[in-house]
C-alpha cells in the first residue's frame, strides 16, 4: 500500500523532469531513423520498409534512451547525496518499486504516443496494403516491449553495483550484445526482434507469435534479474551482503526470482518455433535409410485440416503397402518437427512405432513396424505446430498457417515416406484438404483441386491427386488470371489484397508480353507443359519452380521494387524482369563462383531491355535502359574506392561489405548487360545473340555441376573477356 501512494508521487516529478520530455520525445522520433539509417528488415515490402524497420528502430533507441534515463534516476538521490535522508523518510526498497512503476508507466506513455504520431504517416506510407492489426502488433512487440525491457536491465544493473557509470556501461554493452553478436539469434536479441521481412498481401501471424514469444521470455528473464538485484538493494546502512542476507528472511522474495527465471529458462528450452536439425547440412542420413526388403507402395491419402486461428494442423495419413518378404519389416518416415504422430495401426490393429529426437532438414524419423501380411494399410494421425529450420531461424514465417496463407511443404502436409519403393512407377496419393471458404487451394506442380464440399461452418473442403513421396500446397485468398501466351495457358495467381498494384503494373499483360518473347526466342520453359501456374507467395526471400508450377516471391512485385529503375524504366517493365527470371534464374541456375558481375540479374535486365524495344521502340529502350546503364557505369569508374581499393581494404570488414555490394550491383545490373549488348555486336546481331542464348537455355546440363558460367557464355559467343572489355 505504500509503494501505491508513493508511485503517484514518483510519476509526477518523473514526467515533470525536462530529461524525461526529451526522452519522450526522442523516443517519438526514434522511428525515423528505421526510414533512413537502420533497415534490419531488408525485404522490399512496404510493410517491411515503413511498420517493421521504424518500429524496430524505435525499439532499439527508445530501449537504450530509457535504460539511461533509468540509471540517472536510480542515481538521483545518490548523486544529490540525499539517499540517507530518503532512506530515513521512505524505504529504500519501496522506493525502487514506486520508481520502477513510474519508469515503466513513463515508457508506456511514449509508447503509445510514438504509435498514435506514426499512425497517419505509415498509413499514407504504406497505402492500399495497410492493415490496422498488424501496425498495432508491430508497435507493441517490436518496439512497445522494448522500453520496458531496457527499464529492468538498466535498474538490476544499478541495484547490484550502486553505480552510475558501471550500470550504464553494463547497459550498454548488454544491448550492444543484442545488436551486434546475438543479431542472428532469434531467442537472444532482446532488445531488437529478428524480423526479416513483413508480408504485405498474407498474414504475419508466425512472426508476430515468434517475436511474442521471444519478448515474454526475456520478460521473465529480466523481471527475475531485478527480483534479484531488488534483494540486494542497500538499507539500514548495510552494504551489499549485509542487505542481502536481511532482504532474504522473506522467503518469497528470493522465490519469486528463481520462479521467474526458471520460467524464462524453460521456455527458452521449450521454445516450439524452430527445430533442432543438424546444423551441418552435408550430412544426410535419412536419404541412406536402406530400402525396406520386399515393401513396396501402391498409393497414400491425406486428410489435413489445419487450424488458422492456433496456427496448427491434424491430419490422417494412409498408406497402402505390399510387404512380400513374409516378415515384420520396418518402414520410415520424415515428419515435420513441432508434430506428433498418434493411433499408428495396420490393418486396424496397433503396432510398434517410434519418433526419434534426432532432426536433419526440418524432418524427425518416424519408424513404423508394419506385419508380415501381404497386404497392410498403415493409418497414422499426426499434427501440432509445424516448426521450422534452425538455419533459418532468422528468417522466420516459411510454415504460415493462418486464414489468409497457408504453406504446407513434404512433411508439413504429411509424413514423408522415406524408404518404401513404389509398386509402380509413381506414388499415387490424394489429398483432402478443409479450411476456410475463402481460401483457393493450390497445389504446386500439375494438378489441379476440386472443391468437393462446403460446410456449415464457414469452410469447405478440396481435394486433388498428386504423385511422389511429399508434395507442396499453398492456400490463399487469391486471384486468378488465365493467360494465353507462348501457346501454353498461364494460370496466374497473386493475393487479393495486392491487387491494386498488379492491375496498376499490368501484370496480365507483362506475363503475356514475357512468355510470349521468351518462348519464341529461346523456348519454351523445361518446367512447363500445357499450362503453367504462376503462383505468388508470402516474402520467402526467393522462389522455384517444378513441371506445371513456378513460385514468385511477393516481394518481387511489392511497390518499392517495382519502381527499381535499375530492373526496368517503369512498373509494368520491372514485372517483365521479374518474369523473365523463370528463363534467367530458375530456368538456369548461374555459376556463384568466379566474376561477381555475372549473374541471373546481367541477363535478365538485357532481356528486359530487349522486351521493351520490341514493344516500345529504339529510341525508348536505348533513353531509358542503355544510357541508364552508361551512366551508372560512369559514376563507377569515378568511385573513390574502385579507384583506390587499398582504402577499402582499410575500412572495417561490414563497411567493406556494405561498399562491395553496393559496387557488385552496378556491375550486375549494368557493366554485366552492357557486355552482353556489346557481344551483341560482335556475334553479328540480335538474331545471332538470341540463337546462343536458345543454346545456352536449351543445353544439356551436366548434373554434376549444373551451372551457367560466364566463361561458357564467352565460348558460345566465340569471344573472350578482353573483347567485351567496355571503354
């Protein structure tokens, strides 16, 4: 009761302080500097430049700005030499519970204030892609929890060592921590979250339950911390062990402490967002599993209902084997980790299984013993939270289960089967699929779902049939387009909220334009057949592609990328470069080795260049592509430091990094298709360019190094590297 009268007090004279007005205010300006300086979020979506990076800059400066006006009131009363006075009047140890309610009542108030300023910009920054709920939760877990994070750490720091100076460089070099070395871990980098990218068109649900999680943890950890130090809180003129030992007599003090930090500490252990696979990616053991004797697969069916809500899914797999070896046998299978398998029958009766604790690839191992009878079905119920691969663990929100995406890949949507020969030459399977009444189901590869059934409560359900021992599914509210082009149907699906942009871009008609050019000048795509889906995905940080299906990467197509000058003169031409990738990037994957300026984007902006000449004119693509290559060029050459490397070399290892890229671009997206221009010339014209481009695309990969190098470019062309040397 008496820290409840005393905390009114402490607030008034805590918000009547000039420093805490300028930190407030400071902390409301922080976010811009997530506009212009600090961009831990490097994807192209809006929500990933204008809500995530301001708001974790705001995290990151408002965090430090409050740990440091925390120890300078901690310090207060000590720095006035008035702390015995004080001590006499109020105790030491109510007076830190009142202080520390006013800090973090402070902290909220700038909280809050910095979202109510920020809401209006970042809605007209980000625009028609702006969602309420996900500002809201970006302001509160990415920048909100931060304040109040930095409050505990700055006030354990002060309550151990009664100093100011040592507090504030502990503090300091505590999030100096989170910021630099704890960056890529997830659970550890209290103070910034690691969040690489925001969907604009999709749900944000796992990122924003991953950053919860992390948050709360590190709440329980540092609220443990102060219990702690609020033990250690120096009274009755006792010094450190002597305020101790008093401070402990009530035995729920101290317990309160450990209690928190052993819930911070198992849910650290117990976290369910990412798995434990091995680490080192050349190891496969799975995939040296000995085929099961005398077992073979005659087809398989799944019935998978996730839950959007929860982020979770259940499903029922069945397995159709023949077993001929006259004995029990043990067959294997990957299952996506965060799952649990459960009722394992065959032939309706139980039998043996086992999931392993050992993880490789985001699979478990699950082994099941099926009979010795000639014929068995194998039934098996599994689901849970689908967890995703430690290795990238920074690049969370791949296994998005929510009402506007879903992505199910191999084991996600259901056990893998690892070591049973098929009965013939594929593995037959079909799929039943309920989820909500707005989603469109879309398989990846050629088949297509059939809506089979629609339920009273809001969902329905699809089913297709595929082949192969995994499968890939996506979900969404999606748009589809068909478009006839390069004689193929182009099924071309893209979220419903991005739909604005694509109409804006002309996106039908640079997929026509694309297909249309590239088919006929150097064919036809290997992964293609009658028709091809086009399938946009949550940001993923790339995309792929098998026979019937291609996957765009949504940041691709976000706003900010499709005004990139470099990929293309306006938007509709900045999707043709995006597009033309199926032919530079996916249809050939190109050599990391060798010169950093050959890669995918060298010719896939000359092909987009070439698209626009046959659309636009001469005189349009050499104004808006050649001389902007020139010119980028030129402005190169002049670059202090590709003038002078040895003062590159100089510089810190990430600045270096950060020049070298900056120069490495230049050179893909404009010294690289000026070569090739140049080459143009050289092999006798357009015409001849476009026949060894045909025989680049069209050549017979050599499995064990599948890439196009820029030296078999050169010798296709019958040139060298000093003829397309430029001036």
């Amino acid at each position: 009761m008496n820290t409840l009268r005393l905390f009114p007090q402490e607030l008034r004279r805590l918000l009547q302080s000039r420093l805490t007005g300028l930190t407030v205010l400071l902390t409301v300006l922080s976010p811009l500097v997530g506009l212009v300086l600090y961009r831990p979020a490097d994807a192209d979506t809006m929500l990933s430049v204008y809500l995530a990076n301001p708001a974790l800059a705001g995290g990151a400066a408002g965090g430090i700005l409050f740990g440091l006006l925390a120890v300078y009131e901690w310090d207060r009363a000590a720095r006035c030499r008035a702390d015995r006075l004080t001590d006499a009047a109020v105790s030491p140890l109510i007076l830190s519970l009142a202080r520390l309610f006013a800090l973090l009542t402070a902290a909220l108030l700038a909280a809050c204030l910095t979202a109510a300023v920020w809401f209006p910009v970042s809605r007209v920054l980000i625009g028609s892609v702006f969602d309420g709920t996900d500002y809201i939760l970006a302001y509160l877990l990415f920048m909100g929890f931060a304040l109040p994070l930095s409050i505990l750490a700055a006030s354990a720091f002060y309550q151990f060592t009664r100093r100011a100076d040592l507090s504030a460089v502990l503090f300091a070099a505590f999030a100096g921590l989170s910021l630099t070395v704890w960056a890529e871990n997830w659970q550890l980098c209290w103070l910034n979250p690691s969040v690489w990218a925001l969907s604009d068109d999709f749900s944000n649900n796992r990122i924003f339950r991953s950053a919860a999680y992390m948050r709360l943890t590190w709440l329980a950890a540092l609220a443990g911390v102060w219990a702690l130090s609020y033990l250690c809180i120096r009274q009755h003129g006792k010094g450190f062990f002597g305020s101790l030992c008093r401070s402990v007599r009530r035995a729920y003090r101290p317990l309160i402490a450990v209690l928190l930090l052993t819930c911070a500490g198992f849910a650290y252990a117990a976290q369910p967002f990412v798995d434990q696979s091995n680490p080192d990616q050349t190891v496969m053991t799975f995939y040296e599993i000995p085929y099961a004797e005398g077992v073979t697969c005659s087809g398989r069916s799944a019935e998978v209902y996730p839950d959007t809500a929860a982020g979770t899914l259940r499903g029922r797999a069945a397995f159709a084997f023949q077993n001929t070896s006259g004995r029990a046998q043990t067959v294997s299978f990957g299952v996506t980790p965060g799952y649990t398998v459960t009722n394992v029958r065959a032939n309706g009766a139980d039998v043996p299984f086992s999931l392993g604790d050992y993880q490789e690839f985001n699979e478990a191992l699950l082994e099941v013993t099926i009979p010795a009878e000639a014929q068995v079905e194998l039934t098996m119920e599994y689901g849970g939270f689908p967890k995703e691969d430690r290795s990238l663990s920074s690049m969370q929100g791949g296994r998005e289960i929510s009402d506007t995406y879903i992505c199910l890949e191999n084991a996600a949507l259901s056990p893998r089967l690892l070591n049973v020969l098929p009965a013939g030459e594929t593995y037959p399977v079909e799929i039943e699929i309920t989820l909500p009444d707005h989603m469109t189901v879309l398989p990846f590869g050629a088949s297509e779902a059939e809506r089979v059934a629609e339920h009273e409560n809001g969902t329905a359900t699809w089913r297709y049939a595929d082949t192969g021992t995994g499968g890939i599914l996506y979900a969404g509210d999606y748009i589809r387009e068909d478009i006839q082009a390069g004689g193929i149907t182009v099924e071309f699906y893209y979220g419903r909220k991005h739909q604005a942009v694509m109409e804006a871009a002309g996106a039908a008609e640079a997929v026509e334009a694309v297909v249309n050019y590239c088919t006929a000048h150097y064919g036809a795509l290997s992964f293609g057949g009658d028709s091809l889906k086009l399938i946009q995905s949550r940001v993923a940080g790339g995309g792929y592609a098998s026979d019937g299906a291609s996957l765009l990467d949504e940041a691709d197509f976000a706003a900010l990328n499709l005004k990139n000058s470099d990929k293309g003169a306006a938007a509709g031409e900045v999707m043709i470069h995006e597009l033309v990738h199926q032919w530079w990037g996916l249809g050939n994957m190109f050599d990391p080795a060798g010169d950093d300026a050959w890669s995918a984007e060298g010719l896939t902006v000359y092909t987009t260049y070439r698209i626009a000449k046959a659309l636009y004119g001469e005189e349009y693509a050499r104004e808006n592509y050649v001389e902007h290559w020139q010119q980028a060029v030129e402005e190169y050459s002049q670059n202090f430091y590709v003038r002078n490397p040895d003062f590159l070399e100089a510089l810190p290892e990430d600045k270096q990094l950060e020049i070298s890229n900056s120069l490495s671009y230049v050179r893909q997206y404009s010294e690289m298709p000026l070569k090739i221009l140049k080459a143009e010339a050289l092999v006798g014209g357009e015409a001849a360019m476009d026949q060894i481009l045909n025989g680049l695309f069209n050549r017979e990969l050599d499995p064990a190094y599948p890439y196009l190098t820029y030296q078999a470019f050169l010798d296709a062309c019958g040139l060298t590297e000093e003829d397309v040397t430029l001036d």
